[in-house]
C-alpha cells in the first residue's frame, strides 16, 4: 500500500476500495442458488458482522464529516510584532 499523506487522497481510495467491496456482494449473487447448503449457511453467517462494521464505518465517516466541515484554526505567525 502506497503513503498517502492527504485526507482527500485516503477518502478517494476508500471509494475504490468500496468499489471492489460491492464487487464481492455481486459475486455472490451470482453464486447464490449453486452453492452447497453448509457454504449457504456459512455466508449468511456472515451478514450480521459485516453489517455491523457498515454502520460502524457509516459511523466514522459522520464523525469524520463533522471535523471537516469545522472551520480550521489560524496558523500562529511566529516573530509578528
């Protein structure tokens, strides 16, 4: 993984990488219906943790909004007289 050292760099990557995440959801319905029953069982598992890091995550990017949208403070000129 590459150094990135800007939020909006971060938060277009983030959006790729959600790219590829609903990618994963698409590979699975295309597989549902074709799979053994203990692998059926086994993804529907799976839903409720990855549901609860949605909202964990939907939960950042509010905070993550709310620090943005906060005016930035006003470097200090050192030596001003």
């Amino acid at each position: 993984m590459r150094d990135v050292t800007s939020c909006a760099d971060n938060l277009v990557l983030f959006g790729e990488m959600l790219d590829v995440a609903a990618e994963y959801i698409s590979q699975c319905e295309e597989t549902v219906g074709h799979e053994d029953p203990f692998m059926v069982e086994l993804a529907h598992s799976k839903l409720y943790s990855l549901r609860q890091r949605v909202v964990k995550m939907e939960h950042r990017l509010l905070d993550l909004e709310l620090q943005l949208r906060r005016p930035a403070s006003p470097k200090k000129v050192s030596g001003a007289a």
